[in-house]
C-alpha cells in the first residue's frame, strides 16, 4: 500500500470537520467545514464503492503518510482496491481518501472527485 498526496483546496486547511454525506444514487456529495468556519464539498459522479469509518481507521494511514501530505490523498495497492477485485474492475478505479480530525471518507472511482468552496 503506497499514499500519494492528492491536491485539493482542502490540502491547505488546518483543520476539517465531517459535516455530512449524501448519496444520491450514482452521485455522492460529501459536506465538510474547516476550522475557520468555510464550508467545502467533494462531488463523486459516478463513484464506485465508498466507507465512511471513524478515526480508527485513519490510524492504518497516519503510521505510513507524510504529516504534509494534507487531507485528501490517493492509495495505490489498497485493501479498499482489493476486496472489490473480484467484482469490479479494480484496475479502472483510484482510491480516493478525505480524511478529517475525526472521519476516513474512502472511495474507489474512475473520475477524480470535485472539491469545491461553498
């Protein structure tokens, strides 16, 4: 498993806060605030399979990734990757992850995710 940093806007926050997800169908809409109260979103169109986890599973990244790596990064070799081999075409996908203080969002998609500020 190899971590690649991923830039976004929010590479730069200090701080950032889950706020919600909404899953619409193929589309899912991820909500977050950062700690000088700006709000962002990351568009999926089209994702494939994603896992919202608690900082319990962060812990499997902080012990490999560079602390200036940011909050948003790609996994190359992933177990995320692996166990959706067998029905996806894993190859075509990335692994995506938007981590917060408190929350691993990660998702596998042929598309690379819209971060925008709200």
């Amino acid at each position: 498993m190899q971590i690649h940093k991923w830039n976004t806007e929010l590479s730069k926050c200090d701080e950032l806060y889950f706020v919600e997800l909404i899953d619409k169908g193929p589309s899912v809409i991820i909500r977050l605030e950062d700690g000088a109260s700006r709000n962002y979103e990351v568009l999926l169109e089209n994702c494939g399979p994603y896992v919202v986890a608690d900082e319990d599973l962060l812990t499997r990244y902080w012990c490999i990734k560079d602390v200036a790596i940011g909050w948003t990064f790609t996994v190359s070799h992933s177990p995320l990757a692996l166990f959706f081999s067998d029905v996806l075409e894993a190859d075509s996908l990335t692994h995506y992850v938007v981590s917060t203080m408190d929350t691993c969002i990660e998702v596998l998609s042929e598309y690379v995710p819209e971060v925008r500020i709200v």
